[in-house]
C-alpha cells in the first residue's frame, strides 16, 4: 500500500512538470496564459505530490528517527504552505469579480 502512494505522488508530479510543459508548448504557439488556473492546474499537483512521497519514502526505506521527524515536518510546512496559497488565489480571484455598484 506504501508504495502504491508513492507511485501516485511521483505520477502526479510527472503530471504537473507534463502540464508545465504542454502549457509553455500553447503560449509559445500563441494562446494567452491561464493566470487564473496556473497555480491548480502546475503547482497543486506538484505540492500534493512531493508531499505524498515526503511522507512515505522515508518510512519505508527504515531512515532514522531524526530524518523521518525533518521529514514529517516538512511535510507539515508543505501542506500549510499549498493551502495558503490556495486561499489567497481563491480570495483574490474573489475580490477581483465584478463590483455591485
């Protein structure tokens, strides 16, 4: 079950850097970037990714007691850090709507 995590997380960073790269493929052909679904569409996948492997690998591969602690706890920086910028996109794409004048 272990390692079935962590191939999910490896193939959702796989998916994040294949996103990138397809995105980069249309701006270059012309299109305009998606500002607003950027960060859902790279970055989240990236962070949920990296953080599943961070959780796991060093578990299972038997690390010492102080490298899964620095492990787990930069998970925990990581998790609070997608979920921040998470709200703050969500807050300003909410106070950039339309204004009820």
């Amino acid at each position: 079950m272990d390692w079935s995590v962590v191939a999910m997380g490896c193939l959702l960073v796989l998916l994040s850097f294949g996103y990138r790269w397809w995105e980069r493929a249309k701006i270059r052909k012309g299109a305009s970037p998606r500002q607003g679904v950027r960060f859902v569409s790279i970055w989240f996948p990236l962070l949920m990714g990296l953080g599943m492997i961070i959780a796991k690998v060093p578990h299972m591969v038997g690390a010492p007691f102080a490298v899964v602690m620095i492990a787990d706890s930069l998970n925990g920086v990581l998790a609070v850090t997608a979920v921040l910028v998470l709200v703050v996109q969500l807050g300003r794409r909410a106070g950039s709507g339309p204004s009820a004048q």
